[in-house]
C-alpha cells in the first residue's frame, strides 16, 4: 500500500472501531488495521455494552446490531465460603427502548461494528500486525507492518492496540504496566438453553442479567468475578491484578475453576456446555497510570490509555467515547491542516471535560487502596457474611445482645478505632 490516509486506526475493538467509524463518516480516508483473524477475534470483555455511548455514534443501533439481552437487574453478591450477601437493582424501564446496557458476544459484536466503518468508508485490514510507528522529524507519520513493502502513511496514527500498547510504549508514552496496574482476567462462554437461562434468574423473553462477585470468588485477593446472561449462553469469569495472582501463586484457570464450583456458583452452571475459553489483560491503574494521549501526529484510545473503571466495571464505554473524541479531534485538525499535539490537543481537552477522566480521578487511589490493605477482602466480606448469617438465625437470643456480638466478633483483635480507621479509608477511596 503505497497511498496515504488520511488516518490509520491501530486496532478493532470498540475504541478503535468508534474512531474509524466516525472519521469515515466525516469523509476522512480511513485504514483500520486489525492483527486478529476478524475483529473479537483477539478482543475479550466480560460482555457488556452501555447504550449511551453507542447510541451517540450509531442512534438506535440496538434495532440491528447482534447483541444478546438488555439487561433489567444488576446484583452484586459479597461472596464467603457456603454463603453469599447478595444486594442489586432490578428495574423494567431497562426493559424497554432506549435501555441501560445489554450483554454481547464480542466476536459477533465487534465484527458487525467493524462492518458498519467499512460502510461508511473504511479500509479494514485483518491479520496484519504493526511492529512500530514510523517517526520522522518527531512526528508519527505513519506505521509500518509485518506485511511486504508494510509501510503506510498518514497524517493521524490512532493507537487503540489495548491494554499492552507495544506503539505507546516505543513512541515513550508509558513504560512498562507495573504487575499492581493489569489484571489477568479468564472467562468462559457457557451453553445453556434459554428457558433453563430465564428460570435460573428468573426472567422474562428478552430480559438479561449480571451478577458482579467478590470475596471468596478471587480466594480473598484483589479482583472480580462475573456471571452474565447470553440468549443461549453464559458468561462467567474471574479476574485479579497480576500483583495479587503473583504474591498468591495463583493459576488463573485454577481460579476459575474453583468459581465454577463454588455452591454458589454451581447451581447456575448445571447442565451447561462449555463453548469457549478466553483470556486477557485488562487495565486496573486508573487515573495515576493514564499515559500521554496527544502527540504530533498520534492519538491514544480506549484501553491502551488505560481507560477502565474497575470499579463500576466499565470500560467499553470509555472506549467507544475516547474513540469519538479522538476522530472529532482530527476532523478539526484536518480542517485547519495541523496534526501536532497542539493541533490534536482538542482531544485531551473533551477527555478531560467528560466523564472518562472525572469517573478515572473520582476512583484513583481505590485500587491501590483495596491493594495495600487486603483485609478488605480477606477479613471484612467474610466477617459480613458471619455476621449475616448470625443476625439472621432465629435461635432465641434478642436482637440488641446480636449486634453487641456481632459488633465484638468485628473488633476482635483490632480495635474500634481501628476498624473505624479502615472504614474511612475505604470511604476515601471511593468517595
């Protein structure tokens, strides 16, 4: 490939479909290059999609795209050994148009977006990997390929190559993601008929729901775990921060493993037919690890600015608005003919007035708080479940002398004011 683009988008999962797309539909000469045999291909999320940020780049894109449930009920179990406290929201406006978020298949997902650019009028280029950005007078003028002859030149290079960009890394963006900044996350696409689906969770035809899991289901380390529903399928994954997996020994498919047959877990899964395996690493650092974003003649998107918030479990969100924001960016750097980092630096600017930013600066030191003081998932979830379960057992005893034993059964061997101390800094963190 000889001719020059306008701009090259490195990558096809959302964030790099949502710049390709939008700078298509602008007019731009767009090349999207995918290293994976189709886009999802390489690309794993626990499966679900906020219609928000969609909707503001394809309108009522639900009426077409290839998704699985929207979802009318989020619960969030706090998860101890034989035992779960479990709380959540279950609404059925979420049922009706224009929904909250739904669960996907990433693999049909992200091909049918990826198709939608290509309307529009991309380029996309599957199974082809870009080694490094080609630099010249300290400009990132385009990428070469490990095709022949794989030299390709534009004037905007959008890096949207996850979590471990390789490009972002060369052009000295970030260095290497300390073990405390990734999470190795596994999953498992499970078959199981629809009408065994809606009794489990009791739903409805073409209501879903998701259920986040903590404690017990990472073995008391920092991480998450998940079990969300497909039309014919389940998702269920477990993942924790490379630091935690290392201090513990962890095997990740040893953990998942264990999820699945965990008596909580287990009833959900009977009779199901494993269809799939994945893994992939996924960015915990939040708002102290984003690296640089603007450059002269290079953007930074979605994963591989390390947009995630753990917390929330949102990250696909980020990823298709940092997407939209790079490609309006370079519509007007391509309307005043500059792509320096000044002439693209509208982009860091709509990154630091929306959401993205002020939801990553609300959370920054929440991870690293959770990291450094594991008796939150160690000591506490398991101490509220006990406590659960005494409060809740009728065997005589008054209700006032429980919550006295209960509040010494959390003392013990800490201390009031200690315990006060860790509710604080728990607050802080995600206040």
């Amino acid at each position: 490939m000889s001719e020059k683009f306008d701009v090259i988008v490195v990558g096809a999962g959302p964030a790099g479909t949502s710049c390709a797309y939008t700078c298509a539909k602008q007019g731009l000469k767009v090349l999207q290059i995918e290293r994976g045999e189709y886009p999802g291909s390489k690309n794993v999320m626990g499966g679900v999609l906020y219609r928000k940020q969609m909707e503001e780049i394809i309108p009522e894109f639900w009426k077409e795209a290839p998704l699985e449930r929207p979802i009318i009920e989020q619960r969030f179990w706090m998860m101890d050994k034989e035992s779960v406290l479990s709380f959540g929201y279950k609404g059925l406006e979420w049922a009706e148009e224009p929904y909250n978020n739904f669960t996907v298949l990433r693999a049909k997902f992200d091909q049918w977006f990826a198709d939608k650019a290509v309307e529009a009028g991309a380029l996309l280029v599957c199974e082809t990997v870009v080694t490094e950005c080609i630099v010249e007078n300290a400009k990132v003028v385009g990428v070469r390929t490990d095709r022949p002859n794989g030299e390709i030149y534009a004037d905007v290079v959008v890096l949207a190559d996850g979590v471990n960009s390789l490009l972002g890394k060369q052009l000295g963006f970030h260095k290497e993601f300390r073990p405390d900044e990734v999470a190795l996350t596994v999953m498992e696409v499970i078959n199981l008929p629809k009408d065994k689906i809606n009794d489990r969770f009791n739903l409805e035809e073409n209501q879903g729901c998701t259920i986040e899991i903590f404690g017990d289901s990472t073995k008391g380390n920092l991480g998450t775990a998940f079990l969300y529903t497909n039309k014919e399928s389940l998702n269920i994954g477990v993942g924790t921060t490379l630091s935690s997996m290392i201090k513990a020994k962890l095997k990740p498919y040893d953990l998942l493993d264990y999820l699945k047959n965990h008596p909580m877990v287990k009833p959900y899964l009977d009779g199901g037919e494993s269809a799939e395996y994945l893994a992939h690493l996924i960015p915990e650092g939040g708002f102290h690890s984003v690296p640089r974003v603007v450059g002269n003649g290079v953007l930074v998107v979605g994963d591989a600015a390390q947009f995630v918030n753990a917390i929330h479990r949102e990250g696909s969100n980020m990823a298709m608005s940092s997407g939209k924001m790079a490609a309006e960016a370079i519509v007007k750097a391509k309307e005043l003919n500059d792509f320096s980092e000044t002439g693209l630096s509208s982009y860091k600017e709509a990154l630091n007035r929306s959401f993205i930013m002020k939801d990553l600066e609300k959370y920054k030191d929440a991870a690293h708080t959770f990291e450094n003081y594991p008796q939150y998932f160690r000591e506490y979830l398991p101490m509220m479940n006990q406590a659960a379960s005494k409060f809740f057992t009728v065997d005589g005893t008054p209700k006032r002398e429980k919550q006295k034993e209960i509040m010494r059964e959390m003392t013990k061997g800490r201390g009031r004011i200690k315990v006060l101390q860790d509710v604080y800094r728990a607050w802080r963190a995600v206040k």
